[in-house]
C-alpha cells in the first residue's frame, strides 16, 4: 500500500509532467510561447551564446562590437549557470535549447521542492505545490494558461530561482547545529547568493524584496530561529561586506548611472506635499484597476486567468493558517499575504511613478518572485484543511496527495493532447529517430543577409567592415504603407511591427538577433544596458522633432535619413524598405517577399571604417552646441567641454580597426600629430593597451564617439576596463551624462 501511495504520489504524476514538458518543449513553436519564445527569448539567447563566444570567465563587463557602436552584452553570465551553460554545446541550436530547457527545469523543481519542505510543508504537499506551479508557468502550459512567458522569454529566472531557493535554505540550516555545520551552510549560502547575482546582476535585484521579507518573518517563526537570529545576522553582514569589497554595489550603481532604462522618469517623491493630500490618493484610487492592462496577467484579475483564483485561495487559506497554523508555515503565510497586500499598493502608487527610479523595479518583477509562494501557500492551507476535517480518518487523509497529484497530471495530460498539441504547427521534415523536427523557424539567409554576412560579420581577429542599420521611413516604403501616420512621423512601434511583418514576408527580421547571430554588426542597440547617451543621440540627431522613440529607453532606430552622420558613426550599408534618393548612397542588392515587397540594400559612401581622420576641431560648450555643429560642421571633429588636443593636425594614413574580445586592435601611422574618430560608442572605461611610445590618448569625439590623438605611429589595443572591480571609470561615464546631457533641450527626453 504504502509503495502505491508513493507510485500515485510521486513517480506517475513527475512521469505524466515530465513527458508533457518533453513534448511541448518538443513542438511549441519559439514565435512566443516556446524555448527562448519571441524577440526577448532569442535575445537571451543570442546574449548568453554570445558571451561564451566573446568574453571570458567570470566577466562582469562583456564587451558586445555587434550593436549601437559598441556597448556591453548584458551580463547575465553562463559560467556558473547550467542551463545557459549548456547553450555552448557543440550541436544544432534547437538540441542546445532543449537540453538547456530540461537543465531549467531541474533546477526550478529540486530547489523549490527542498525549500517548500524546510519551510515544514508535508513532503507531498510540498511536491504538490511545485507540480502546480509548473504546470501553470512551464512550457507548454503557458500558452493556455494566461500567466507570463517569461519561462520562454528568459529561463535564466529558471536559475536565479533556483540559487534564492538554495540560498534560503542554507540560511535556514546556518545556526541550527554545530559551528562547523552552520559555518558550512553559511558558504553554501553567500555560494548560492553569488551565483544569482553573476547570472542576472539586475535581474537578481526582482527577488530582494519578497525573500528578503521572507528571511526576515522566518526568523521569528520559532524558538530555533530566534536562537539562530545572531549567527543569521552575522551570516547576512559577512556577505555583504564581502560583496561590498569584491565592489558588486558599485558595480550596480555605476551600470544603473548610465542605463537609458530610466527614461523620462520622475524624481523621488516628486508628488510632494500632494500625497498628504486626500484627494490625491482619490484620485489614484479612482484610476486603480486590477484587470484594465498587463497587470491583469500579475494582479488578482479574476476574468484574466486562472492563477487570480489560486491567489484567492492563498489570501484565505493564508489567513486561516495565520490563525490556527504555526512555525516556519504561518511566517510564509503571512509573507504571502503582506506582499499580495503590499504589490497591490506597489503597483496603484506606481500609476503616478510616486517613487521614481525606485518604479523600474516594476510591480511585475516581484510578483514573478512571489508566485511560487502563493502556490505554497494555497496548497499548504488545503493541507491545514484536510488534516482538520479529517483528524478522524488519517487513512483517507494520507491518500489525499496521491489523489490530487494524480488529478493534476491527469489533468495537465488531457489538456495537453486535446488543447495544446492539436493548435500546434507541423514542422516539415525529420528530426532523431524519426521524430518531427523540433519547432525551432530558423532565420532565412536571402541575398542581402548573404551579401552583409560576406562583407561585414565579424569575428575576433576580423578587421572592421562597418554596419548595418535599418531604415523604413522611404516614401514608398511598403511598412509604411500598411502603418501609416497622420503627420508622416516614425515611430518606434513601426519597428515593433515590422518584425513581424518582415519575418512573415522574407524570414528575416533584418534587425536584432536575425542579423547579430550571423555576426552581423547594426547601429541599432536593444536592451537594459542600451546608455543614455547612444538614446538621447539617436533621439536628437537621427529622429525628427515629430517622430516618437521607444518610452522606455531600451531600443534605438534609425528615425531619419541623414546618410552624412550615418557614415560618421560607421554604417557601411542600410536596409531600406522603399527607394532612398541620395547621391551619398548606391543600391547594391534587393530582395522580394512572399507577397512581392521588396527590400533594397544600399552602400554609404565614405563610411568610417576606424580611419576617419579629421584635422579640423571644433569645441562645443554644451551638448546642444555639439548637436547644433555636428549639422553645420560635418567634417569637423566636435569636442564637448574643455577637452584641448594637439594643434597643427595631419590626416592619418593606413589605419585600420581589427575586432578582438574586449575591445579593438588599432594601427595606423601619421607624418605629424593625427585625430582618428572610431566608430565606437565612448566611454572613460577605454584603456589604450601596449601602444608604441608615441604621445597617445582617448577623448570623447562627436558626442558618442571614441577619438584618438597619436604622434607617428599607433598600434594598439583599445580593451574596456569595467568590472566589480573598477567601476570607477563607468562612473565618470555618468558623470559626463549628467555634465552634458542635461541641458538637453530635446523634445520628448529629457533624463535629468
């Protein structure tokens, strides 16, 4: 009998689940709610394939020569991460999403499962909790389920997960038993904690608030806790001197000064005296709705999903276990229900950004981290049920798990054959022992793909070709067409839609991933580490006053055609959806569509490819000035501030840029004293490395750009020196942002 129970309790539902995730891992197609699913998913993956491709080990500052001119990969690292770790095998892309998939999976259930039991849930509720939730957020239920995808979109919160789970559990374990034991669990603790952070610097930030809130009701919960409330203490103080010294908040400050992210967002408490006012919080209230947008996926939106009832179910089981539970499962009720209360309340002073910066950290962000725990709670007070109404019946109560966990695989099983499979595409061909393909689309290679990955992909060790930008603001451009605007202006939604559009028509996005896993170079940038002063470039002198960037800060487009300033930055080639009428570009190669649209590719004339030379110099005094001389003085190198150079300037001569992990190779030689402007973003964080005795140095050039001053001869390295360790210099970066760019008088943008 008792073998039975365990087949029922156990095995069978983790076979059924198991199988299903296999499957729909298997054929759930990657357009959104598949493996790495959507923009954002072969975005994570690009970035991590990326890093292991161009960085080193344990490297916090990834430098990335793909997009916005030079910028850093974000840096959520897959050394210490299995599942992003596996993305390096050496086989076919959709068999490295797979086994990275099954990795994820393993690491968001054992964790999970050991924490939901140290937190004294019954083992098989325990397993209970973790089967629900799963079959609610993993793949493939998340394509009927109506919670986030953010398991498609970015499964290293599979990880991140796993190592706060691991991390609470070894804080619970520390100050329960001998010193050396305690001592133990303390390395695994501040171990876990590192491993978090060095997968997801910001990311990890999301999981702070609700385990911190956690850790901190639990160490109250019993006698044994409060007794190892000092050797906790000191646990928690121990690691974050040891973080302060290796430099990680820093690190995180210096990356959040110049992160574009924070677009547009208000100060701290910018309401004032208004929020002792009443009608204030009226007002507020008024506005507050739980399923009016996105936060119905989040918030207890009870028409929304399914989940809203699992949250009802928690903030009454949860107040039932308050009163008549105890221990480690009354402290994560009560968590469960604060942090529901207090997101809530997050999110309605969050609809007039009340804390400012503080509101990046989105209400949505710590729900994520918060979910788990309300499956917990809700099957935790389902088992406070049971065990009361059936005190009497303790042979019918223990068959309880092994009736529900059957029940929900039976149940995930049925909905997967009759619901999910059948909506699913077939995909043409066969995969290993004559299964269908996995459902991976890869990108189509047509002529203008082939032509750019021919004369501009990069590689370590490749000399600079230059880049790529798309531009669909062409009168008779077709996405135009089918978008149109009142006034005629771009927007970033334009390019949002065209992705589609694009890959429906041609197979090829011809921007992001499409072209980046290729090794293909754009001007274009997309993602949190996107700075402010690549966005408030482009928003001020690649777009027109009416045209509209993206809000948030963390994509940058090619508003207008301006093919002058384009060349400057090193943008070789542009991708163009209609004719572009300039002297200044050739058409080189055109492609046409599933419905007969046509894409063109044109060459820039004269585009700095690391050997732009200029001899004239103009100072400006203000970002402004700067702006206003780049239009009037294009061939001119244009200094901010009191940055003085050499007089009596020649133009270099065989310069060229090579690319190599970290940075640049420079060489180029000079009869006199010579300026090169290279077409990479700058930053203080550039160390010339190894040049050959001649009077050289950086400045910033153009606004963004990097210049270089040499006397004869040049040849070296350009290496970026960011880290944990040296998070001086991105500081300076800051600095010169709130310097210069805040007398921005740009329309829409303005950051400070």
């Amino acid at each position: 009998m008792s073998y039975l129970r365990t087949l029922t309790t156990y095995i069978l539902p983790l076979a059924i689940i198991g199988y299903v995730i296999l499957c729909g891992l298997w054929i759930v197609p990657d357009s959104l709610f598949g493996m790495y699913g959507n923009i954002d998913g072969k975005w994570g993956s690009w970035n991590a394939r990326s890093i292991l491709d161009w960085s080193s080990f344990l490297n916090f500052s990834p430098y990335s020569p793909l997009t916005g001119t030079g910028t850093l990969f974000l840096p959520n690292l897959p050394w210490l991460n299995p599942g992003a770790l596996a993305l390096g095998i050496p086989t076919a892309i959709e068999y490295k999403y797979l086994l990275s998939y099954i990795i994820y999976l393993i690491e968001l259930i054992v964790p999970m499962y050991l924490l939901f039991s140290e937190l004294e849930i019954k083992r098989e509720y325990a397993f209970m909790a973790v089967l629900l939730y799963v079959s609610f957020f993993f793949i493939p239920f998340n394509s009927i389920s109506g919670v986030p995808s953010w398991y498609s979109l970015g499964p290293f919160y599979c990880h991140q997960a796993a190592a706060m789970n691991l991390a609470t559990v070894a804080l619970l374990r520390a100050g329960q038993s001998t010193f050396r034991i305690s001592l133990l669990w303390g390395l695994v603790f501040i171990a876990c904690l590192f491993s978090a952070f060095s997968s997801g610097p910001i990311s990890n930030l999301i999981y702070v608030p609700v385990y911190a809130f956690l850790w901190a009701i639990l160490s109250l919960s019993t006698q044994a806790d409060r007794r190892a409330i000092p050797f906790r203490l000191g646990l928690i103080l121990v690691t974050v001197v040891v973080f302060s010294i290796i430099g990680l908040p820093s690190y995180i400050l210096a990356t959040a000064g110049v992160s574009a992210r924070d677009n547009g967002v208000p100060p701290f408490l910018h309401a004032g005296t208004a929020l002792l006012r009443a009608d204030y919080w009226i007002d507020l209230i008024s506005r507050f709705s739980t399923c009016s947008a996105d936060q119905g996926d989040f918030l207890i939106c009870i028409s929304r999903t399914p989940v809203a009832w699992i949250q009802i179910a928690a903030l009454i089981g949860g107040g039932i276990m308050i009163v008549f539970d105890k221990g480690r499962r009354r402290a994560l009720a009560i968590t469960v229900v604060a942090m529901i209360f207090l997101l809530h309340f997050y999110f309605l002073i969050g609809m007039e950004y009340v804390l400012g910066p503080v509101h990046i950290l989105g209400y949505h962000y710590l729900y994520w981290t918060l979910f788990p725990f309300i499956f917990a709670v809700a099957v935790a007070a389902g088992a406070l049920i049971v065990r009361f109404a059936l005190r009497r019946h303790a042979a019918i109560a223990r068959w309880v798990p092994a009736i529900a966990n059957s029940g929900i695989a039976i149940v995930g099983l049925v909905i997967f054959t009759n619901v999910i499979s059948v909506r699913q595409p077939l995909m043409a061909g066969e995969a290993i022992l004559g299964f269908r393909p996995i459902a991976h689309s890869p990108v189509h290679k047509g002529d203008i793909h082939r032509y750019l990955e021919e004369r501009i992909a990069l590689a370590p060790g490749k000399e600079f070709g230059g880049y790529v930008a798309l531009y669909l603001g062409a009168d008779d451009g077709f996405v135009r067409k089918r978008y149109p605007i009142a006034n005629g202006a771009m927007t970033h939604e334009i390019y949002v839609q065209a992705r589609d559009m694009m890959s429906t028509q041609f197979g090829n996005m011809f921007q992001l991933t499409d072209l980046w896993n290729s090794g293909i170079p754009t001007l274009e940038d997309y993602g949190q580490w996107l700075t402010k002063q690549m966005f408030m470039f482009n928003s001020d002198l690649l777009a027109r006053p009416g045209d509209v960037v993206d809000p948030t800060g963390v994509a940058t487009h090619v508003y207008r055609f301006a093919p002058e300033l384009l060349a400057k930055l090193g943008v070789r080639y542009i991708i163009s959806d209609g004719t572009l009428n300039s002297p200044l570009v050739t058409e080189v190669a055109r492609e046409t569509g599933k419905g007969g649209t046509t894409v063109r590719l044109y060459e820039v004339q004269n585009a700095n490819l690391g050997d732009l030379s200029p001899t004239k110099v103009v100072t400006a005094q203000s970002y402004d000035d700067a702006v206003s001389d780049l239009r009037e003085f294009p061939g001119a190198a244009i200094l901010l501030g009191s940055t003085s150079l050499p007089a009596d300037l020649v133009s270099a001569h065989q310069a060229r840029l090579t690319i190599i992990k970290g940075g640049y190779h420079i060489t180029a030689e000079s009869d006199g004293t010579s300026l090169l402007v290279l077409p990479v973003q700058f930053s203080h964080c550039w160390e010339l490395v190894g040049e050959p005795g001649s009077k050289a140095g950086l400045f910033r050039a153009n606004i963004v750009q990097t210049g270089v001053y040499f006397q004869g001869k040049i040849d070296a390295d350009l290496r970026f020196g960011f880290g944990v360790t040296n998070s001086s210099c991105r500081k300076r970066d800051g600095g010169d942002m709130r310097k210069y760019f805040s007398t921005s008088r740009s329309k829409m943008y303005k950051f400070f």
